[in-house]
C-alpha cells in the first residue's frame, strides 16, 4: 500500500498531511481537490545552502554519446560512453564497462571499470576493477586493483602532502545504480 502526503507552508514550516492511500495492483488514483496538490520544495532563505543530494552536479555520458571538450566543477563524472576530455575540478571520475575516457583527468577519487587513456591525477583513492584498463600517466593517493585489472604506463604514488583523504565519500558504480 501506497499513502500519499500532501505538504503545506504554515507560517515558516511544512506540514505534511496524509492525503489519500492506494493498494499496489488496483488503479484507485487518489482524489484530486484542492487539498491534494503538488508542491515545490521550499527555496533556501537568504544567505543559505541547500543540502546536495547524491546525484547532484553528476555529468553522464550514455552509452550512445560522445562528448569532446573540457569538464570543470562537477561532483562526479560518469561515463557510459566515450568522453574524449579535460576534467579539471571534479570529485569523482567513475567509466564504467562500456565507457572509454581519453585525455586528462585530475579527481579525488576514481572507480575504472571501461578504458582509460591519457593522464590521470587521483588524489584519493583510485580503484581499477576487474575488466578495467589504465594506460597512461598516473598519479594516485590511494590504489585499488581487483584481480584482472590492466595497468601500465608511468604509475607512480603522490607525495603523502598532495593526497586527500581517502576516508572521504566516495560515489562509485554500485552507490551510483
């Protein structure tokens, strides 16, 4: 069973109130009156951040896309696709199986499933899985190889002063799915 909540601005709050419900197989919709309405979220007040979600500022190249340019300031790049790019100033840099990453990169962390060639600096944690391959220059904080993971090229650790926590979050293919 589905219970549907209706939210309304009293004074500076919201409150929600329960609206109708629904069982899950009959094609009971609920009533639509005045009182069952759909709401934005509040804007922040002045002066205020608004709390990140996990997939906010997330750039992803499908499966079908290729994309050619330069990248700057997202949380996390995720690339299905082929990205031949520049990414400068972003959290994370995850290619998935099917994705092909040409160029350089300079993240906090990384998660290498697909192809990667170019330049990377990764100034947490770097994790190649099973079906992924590196080739190319590679600076990391941390390094994470799964058993059949194909790394080659100039690799070397970041001095301990320019690495990053790697304690820090992490989105990664399976937090991402």
């Amino acid at each position: 069973m589905f219970r549907f909540f209706n939210r309304r601005i009293e004074g500076n709050r919201a409150v929600a109130s329960e609206a109708s419900s629904a069982v899950v197989g009959e094609s009971a919709n609920p009533p639509l009156d005045d009182d069952t309405t759909i709401t934005l979220p509040d804007q922040p007040e002045r002066g205020q951040t608004r709390r990140k979600t996990d997939r906010e500022n997330v750039l992803t190249v499908g499966s079908n896309i290729t994309v050619q340019g330069k990248v700057r300031g997202c949380d996390m790049l995720y690339i299905e696709g082929e990205a031949d790019v520049k990414v400068a100033e972003c959290g994370a840099l995850v290619v998935a199986e099917s994705g092909r990453f040409h160029g350089n990169a300079q993240v906090r962390t990384a998660e290498i499933a697909g192809l990667l060639t170019g330049n990377l600096v990764c100034t947490g944690r770097l994790v190649l899985r099973a079906t992924g391959r590196i080739y190319g220059k590679v600076r990391y904080g941390a390094l994470e190889i799964d058993t059949g993971g194909d790394l080659a090229g100039n690799i070397r650790a970041l001095p301990v002063k320019d690495r990053s926590s790697t304690e820090e979050s992490f989105f990664g293919l399976v937090r991402y799915r």
